[in-house]
C-alpha cells in the first residue's frame, strides 16, 4: 500500500511539474521518448529530435548485423505489436 501511494504521490507531483513548466500534460505522451506502440512520435521537441535517436539507434543495428539487419526491422515491428497487444492480455 506504501509503495502504490508513493508511485502515485510522483506520478501526480511530476504532471504537476510539466504543468507549471508550461508543458501541459497532454504535450507528453506515450510515445514520446521511444517507441512503445508506434514509430510516429508526434510529440514535438519537447525532448529533443528523438525520431532521430531512434532512427540513429536501428540504423545503428543494422550495421552491426550487416547482411542480417533486417532483422533489426522485424524486431522493431514485432515489438511495438507486443506492446499494443500486451496490456489486453494482462487483464483477468
């Protein structure tokens, strides 16, 4: 019970936070900072060009893997379809 309070103590002080700071809590989503459901990442700059990063982190895979670097793209795609299908499986 202590543990559910104090996440739930940060998560509300950090929305709180981005608020005051300018940045209402509806200008951060889900895939803002990496890609959990989808490459689009329509967040603006609010963290930097992290379409680039990301596109410079895969790129990167490819190269390392050379000939097998499509895999590094069916990894991607494969993974994002585990986070949408995921939280639907966890429910009771």
């Amino acid at each position: 019970m202590f543990l559910r309070t104090v996440t739930f103590l940060a998560f509300l002080s950090s929305a709180l936070l981005l608020t005051r700071n300018g940045v209402k809590a509806e200008d951060y989503g889900l895939d803002c900072s990496f890609p959990i459901h989808s490459t689009d990442m329509s967040c603006g700059d609010l963290l930097g060009d992290r379409k680039a990063f990301y596109e410079n982190y895969v790129d990167g895979c490819r190269k390392y893997y050379g000939a097998k670097g499509t895999r590094c793209d069916q990894t991607e795609v494969e993974r994002l379809k585990m986070s949408r299908r995921q939280p639907q499986s966890m429910v009771c």
